[in-house]
C-alpha cells in the first residue's frame, strides 16, 4: 500500500556500541577483515538481489579500541549495485572481539538521496530541521535499555513516515527489527517519535514490538 505522507527512505541500520580510543596495530588487520564482511554480509540479509558487488573504501577505514580493551571499533565506507545497475553508497561502523574473533554489531546506513512521497495535503514539515537519524538512534536506545543484551537492531528503509502531531510537532515512525539477545530470531517492532517542529529536537520516543 502506498501512503499519502511524506516518506523517508533508503536507511538501514544496525546498532553497535563503540569508543574513541586507539587501536592496537596487533588486531588492526583482523577487525578491518572481519567487520568488512560481517557489513556485506549485513547488506546482502537487508536488500537481498538488489545488493551486488558490495565494495570498500580501505582509505576511509578508520580504527579505534573501544572501552573494552579486547575490542577494536571500525568505520569505514562503501558501495554496492543496487537493481538497475545503479551504486549506492554506505557508511559502517563495526566492533571486532579480539579473544573471540566475534563482530558483536554493525551499523549500517545508506547515504544515497532519500526520497520522499508527494503529499496532497497542504501539511509540508520542514525535513531541513528533522533528523531520522536523532529519532533511530533515541529509538536504539529505548530498545537497549529494555534489552540490555540485544544483538542487532535493524531499521527497515520505505517504512519511514512523517505526520503532523499535537501542539505543533511533527512525528515519524516507522518499522524495524530487533534481535532481544544474540542468537536469538529476530523480531518486528514498531517506533514512533515527536519532534520539536522548530527545533527539530527529539521530545518523546515509543517503541513497541
């Protein structure tokens, strides 16, 4: 079903936790491999055969030892062929286990043009004010204060909705996935945030899945 209300689309996104303090050069190679692959295999799971040729760019990658001394954090950025032939760009950001050689999460966000639906009302938020990304991230957050051993969370692209909300907000809400603890299966969820029109600050967050 198509809606009426503006859209934003074309963010995917999975949540990991991650510090700014240096690597060591001992796990650099490893954690640069192994979150490379654990974010092509991320993207192959979200867009299916629409994702060909995924690639990196080794000069963007960047690494950094988080807060655990055992894990190394890594960012970077890539593209892949998306139907049609089309090349759509993404950054990551991921966390590699030293002593597990495990990737605990991946965070992956599409950065090619969202778009957005023609709108027939005479209702037009000012999308140069509001941040989906302020609203995922508060939405990540509320999910890992009810899990505090969630795996991976996904923010599902096209489910994205701007509306108009009481006292001059603006809300978007949109669909998801949530995995409540590694290992265990995915589930759908719901979430749903207000904005400060005017601001375009996140007031209030609601998650339900």
């Amino acid at each position: 079903m198509t809606s009426s209300r503006p859209c934003l689309a074309g963010i995917a996104l999975f949540v990991a936790t991650t510090g700014v303090f240096a690597a060591s050069s001992t796990d650099a190679a490893a954690a640069g491999d192994r979150c490379e692959a654990a974010v092509a295999e991320t993207v192959r799971r979200m867009r299916g055969r629409e994702a060909q040729e995924v690639e990196f760019g080794g000069a963007k990658r960047t690494l950094a030892s988080t807060q655990d001394a055992e894990e190394t954090s890594v960012k970077g950025e890539g593209r892949y062929r998306a139907g049609g032939g089309s090349a759509m760009s993404f950054t990551y950001s991921c966390a590699f286990n030293s002593k597990s050689g495990a990737t605990n999460g991946v965070v992956f966000r599409e950065t090619g043009s969202a778009r957005a639906a023609a709108d027939t009302s005479s209702w037009e938020p000012d999308l140069s004010r509001l941040s989906p990304e302020a609203c995922e991230t508060a939405a990540a957050a509320a999910l890992k204060e009810k899990y505090p051993r969630v795996g991976r969370i996904a923010f599902g692209s096209d489910s994205r909705q701007l509306r108009p909300a009481p006292n001059a907000h603006t809300s978007l809400e949109g669909q998801g996935a949530v995995q409540r603890a590694p290992g265990m299966n995915s589930v759908p969820f719901r979430y749903r945030c207000e904005y400060d029109t005017h601001s375009g600050k996140v007031v209030s967050v609601q998650t339900l899945d």
